[in-house]
C-alpha cells in the first residue's frame, strides 16, 4: 500500500479527461495533474521540441513525489514514450499501447482508424503498436488538426455548425474504407465521441486512449501493491504554466466539474529541470 500521489501529465488541459477516468476507476488515490498550458499545443511542434517540453514535465512531477505517472497526452505518448518509460523511475503509463490493445480486442473486421494530432500521425507510433500486436490488422491513421481548437472553443454539441462540417471532412474516409474501430489518439478527441458517432454510426467502437491509459494504470499499480489503501476520498491538486483567460471554462469542460487547487508554475524554472 502506498499513499503517494498518481502524477498526470499533458500539454494543456486536454488530459483532464484522462484523470476524470482516474478518477472514476481509482477514487481513493490522491491525484496531481500537469498542465503545461503555457506551451499548449505540442502536436503541430516537432520532436524535439516535444521531448525537451515532454522530460522538463515528467520531472516536474517527480518532484511533486508521485509514485507513479499517467502521460495523457497522444502527442507525447507517441514521440516520446519509450524515451520517458526508460527515464523515469517510477511506473510510466503512456497511451499508445492501452488504446492499440483495446482496439484490437474490439474489431471484427481487422480496420482500425486511428486520430490524432499532427505530430502524432506523423510519428507513425500507434500503426506501429497494432502491428506489432497483428500485421494482419489494416491500420488508418489520419491527423485532424481542427478538432483541438474546435474543442477548446467549445465546438462539441451535436449538431454544432463548425464542428459538422470539420467531422465529416476528416472522418468520410473511415466510412470508406470500411472502419469498425477508431481510436481517438487526443486528449480532446473524447468530447468530440457524440459527434463522432453521429457521422460513423453506432456500429463502429471508439477507443477512448485517456479510459484505457487509466485502466492499465489501475490494473499496473494493483499488480505491484502501490495502491493506496483508501477505496474514496482521494484528493487532485492541478499544476499549470498558464491559467490565463479562459482556463477555468476550458478545464471544467475537460474534467466535467469546476477545478479546484490550481498552483500556477513558472516556465523558466521548469526549464532548469532534468529528468536525468
Ligand atoms: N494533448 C495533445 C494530444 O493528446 C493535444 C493538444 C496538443 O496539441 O498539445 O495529442
């Protein structure tokens, strides 16, 4: 039994989604959430960029003393994963390989879609996963870099004017080709499912990566004896290099109640911080 804290991380706000799913399957935990809201977006950057802004906020977490860290962020997750996991000294969940599992126990047909940011499309991370897993499987991936603004600005009712039209432009191709899973790779991607739904239709399954980045967490940390011994009661505290504007709407959007405990961080120190 361990009662230090699980750390979550991501480029912004987007990853409260995946500590909302935290949340619900281990609610006795203490949680503290990283945001790196000052630097948001990291999927239209590139690799370097990424992994340079992906080590200073592992480490950030590592001072706060969790014993174990959730990267909810695709981006991160497929540029940097194997990178973090062989880094940080503690248990490492990032995103691609829970979600890639879950798909291929989904499909029937072998088509999986695959969404996410640019970089993340590009980085080839999430095919290469399901392959691994089956080189029978047909994998598309497409990078929709519409939906995080359309998220973040609100665009997720069904129905929505802007977000329709941005929906059906990117994800025609996956009626075409005959999807039957998707896997949403971002963060935002899950508040988009109703809309999803409505263009593809109920009989295809959309993988939620920030659920099944939670559930192997849960199922890791059990494994190793590092859960905590309350079954309720765990408390979240939220980190973020920017709380500016919009924060609060945004974030009670993404977690789905209002954000509490916000300490705000300062870049340049984040800086100066080495995970090795
Ligand atoms: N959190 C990012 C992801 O899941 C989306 C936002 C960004 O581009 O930083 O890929």
């Amino acid at each position: 039994m361990d009662p230090r804290p699980i750390g979550v991380f991501d480029s912004g706000l987007g990853g409260l989604t995946a500590l909302r799913e935290l949340r619900q399957v281990l609610p006795g935990e203490d949680l503290v959430y990283f945001g790196d809201t000052g630097r948001v977006p990291y999927g239209s950057r590139g690799e370097e960029v990424i992994t340079r802004y992906a080590r200073e906020d592992a480490a950030f977490l590592l001072g706060q003393g969790v014993k174990a860290m959730v990267c909810a962020c695709g981006t991160v997750s497929s540029v940097a994963g194997d990178l973090l996991a062989a880094e940080t000294p503690c248990p490492f969940i990032e995103v691609v390989i829970p979600a890639a599992r879950a798909a291929v126990r989904a499909t029937k047909t072998g088509r999986i879609g695959v969404i996410a940011t640019a970089a993340t499309t590009q980085s080839g991370r999430f095919p290469a996963a399901l392959r691994a897993m089956d080189p029978a499987l047909q994998v598309h991936s497409l990078a929709c870099p519409l939906f995080v603004p359309l998220v973040e600005n609100g665009h997720i009712a069904p129905g929505d004017p802007l977000a329709v039209p941005a929906v059906e432009y990117y994800l025609r191709e996956f009626r075409e080709k005959g999807t039957d899973t998707l896997i949403l790779g971002c963060t935002h991607y899950p508040l988009l499912a109703p809309l999803i739904r409505d263009c593809l239709g109920d009989e295809v399954t959309l993988i939620s990566s920030g659920k099944e980045a939670a559930l192997t967490a849960r199922d890791l940390l059990q494994e190793r004896g590092l859960l905590s011994s309350r079954e309720t009661g765990g408390e979240s505290r939220y980190f973020v290099t920017d709380a500016a504007g919009s924060f609060s709407a945004v974030a009670e959007v993404f977690l789905g109640e209002p954000v509490r405990q916000v300490i705000p961080v300062d870049i340049s120190g984040l800086e100066k911080l080495e995970l090795k």
